[in-house]
C-alpha cells in the first residue's frame, strides 16, 4: 500500500508502516523533524507542491494536523490532497472534536491551534471540493483489562454510562457520533466523475 503521512511528527507511523511492509512517504514543515526523517531514509516532502502531480496514494493520514490550518485555507488544502489520491484510496483524518465538551481541552490545550473542527464544518467543505465524508465517528474507548482483574467492573461500569449518556444526547438533540469524545477522526473519500459514493 502506498502512503502519505502529513505532520509525522516523530516518525512512529512512518517507522510502523514502513515496518509492516507499505510504501510510505511524509510531509512535514519543521526543519530538525525533515532532517530527521531524511536521515532515516524516508522520502519527505515540506510542501505538498513539492510531491509530482502523478504521485498518488493508497492511503493518506493526518493526524492532529487540520486544526494548525486557518479555516479559510482548509479547502483548498484538502483539494490538493486529494489530487494524490487513487481512485479507491482514502484519506484519515484525526482532530480534537469541536462538537464536544470533552474536545475543549484538546484544542485549546495549544495555541497554534487555529480552527475548530466539527462534523458539519467537514460536510460543508466537502461540498465545494473534490472529496466525500466516507464516514466520522469518535475516539474508541475499548475496554481493556490490562491484566487488573479488580479495575474491571469499573471499567465496565464507565463503558456502559458513557454509551448511554452519548446515546441520550443524540436522541435529544441532533448530533453526530461521538459527542462525547476528545477526538474526532473522519475519512474522505474521491469524487468521481460519474460514479456516486455511497457510505459503508
């Protein structure tokens, strides 16, 4: 699979997916970070006119990268995203969910964050470039033992309260999956021509 990570930040996701057998490539914009990467061997790029109009890809992920962006400028960053894109190929985005109170203290933790992110900020941009909102929800919380047998009706206890109260909102009020978590991660899918997308 071939791949463009966008903000790699400390190369975990380079170095894991290049691990795992896929052909992966980053874009990042500080210096001592693209030097880094370089000198491990990756291909990287500071700006995204810097990769070839033919390059394309499987898959492209940004974690935790669009809220840096001014909200006038998150189209038209998308839109030349997605010219990398293969037809059948999807784009991964993770940000602090700005439709949640629990999202508060992920995006104003940061004061290069600049635009707040929200499920419906996504369909509208949506509308006016090349890209589909394939599907959104919200952080997992998966319940794990972690080899503590005691914590464990605790844990059951804060699944289930959080799944019910999610569940009270959203019938009382319309709001998209995952209110109730700090992040927010949605895929995007390629306009074709032609061709309608139906979500999964």
């Amino acid at each position: 699979m071939s791949i463009l990570e966008i903000g790699y930040g400390n190369g975990l996701f380079l170095k894991y997916a290049s691990n795992n057998g896929h052909d992966i490539e980053g874009m990042e914009v500080i210096e001592e970070l693209l030097y880094t990467a370089k000198k491990h061997g990756y291909t990287i790029y500071k700006d995204i006119n810097e990769i070839k109009k033919t390059s394309k890809y499987d898959l492209i992920i940004m974690f935790d990268v669009l809220e840096h962006i001014q909200q006038d400028r998150i189209p038209n960053f998308l839109e030349n995203i997605g010219r990398h894109l293969n037809d059948s190929g999807r784009i991964l985005v993770r940000t602090p969910n700005g439709a949640s109170p629990l999202g508060l203290a992920n995006q104003h933790g940061d004061i290069t964050h600049l635009t707040v992110v929200t499920e419906a900020k996504i369909n509208y941009w949506c509308g006016i470039i090349n890209l589909n909102l394939h599907s959104s929800w919200g952080d997992k919380h998966p319940f794990i033992f972690s080899h503590n047998l005691k914590k464990a009706p605790s844990r059951i206890l804060k699944l289930i309260t959080h799944k019910m109260i999610e569940r009270l909102i959203r019938f009382i009020s319309p709001q998209s999956n995952g209110i109730l978590s700090s992040n927010s991660i949605f895929i995007f899918n390629k306009k074709l021509k032609g061709i309608y997308h139906e979500q999964q």
